[in-house]
C-alpha cells in the first residue's frame, strides 16, 4: 500500500514539474528526458521513501538543501 501511495505521490510531481524550475524539478526533467517517465516515477518515489525513512529514524525536519 505504501509503494502505491509513493508511486502515485511521484507520478503527480512528475507530471507537473516541466512548469517549475526548482532543482527537484530541473532533476526530474531530466531524468525524464534521459530514461523516460515511468522509470522517473519509480526514482522519484525511491528519492522520497529514502528521505522519509531518514526523517523517522533520525528525529530530525527535512531541510532542502541549496542547489
């Protein structure tokens, strides 16, 4: 259940992230240019899952770091 969730959370940021500029979005537009959209999902919810993981066993707030 929780693989899903991430996949559709990522397939949502994906679809919308050519409109934006940020790093997050300048990284996943060219992922999606270099291995296509579903394998960018599939990284993208890899990326989040690790992050969250870090968060919930560190204690610590995610802060974006600086491109």
């Amino acid at each position: 259940m929780l693989r899903s969730l991430l996949i559709h959370g990522a397939r949502s940021v994906v679809m919308h992230a050519d409109k934006k500029t940020d790093a997050l979005s300048r990284w996943i537009q060219r992922l999606v240019q270099r291995r296509g959209f579903n394998k960018a999902v599939v990284a993208l919810a890899n990326k989040q899952a690790r992050i969250g993981w870090l968060v919930v066993t560190r204690g610590e707030v995610y802060q974006v770091r600086p491109a």
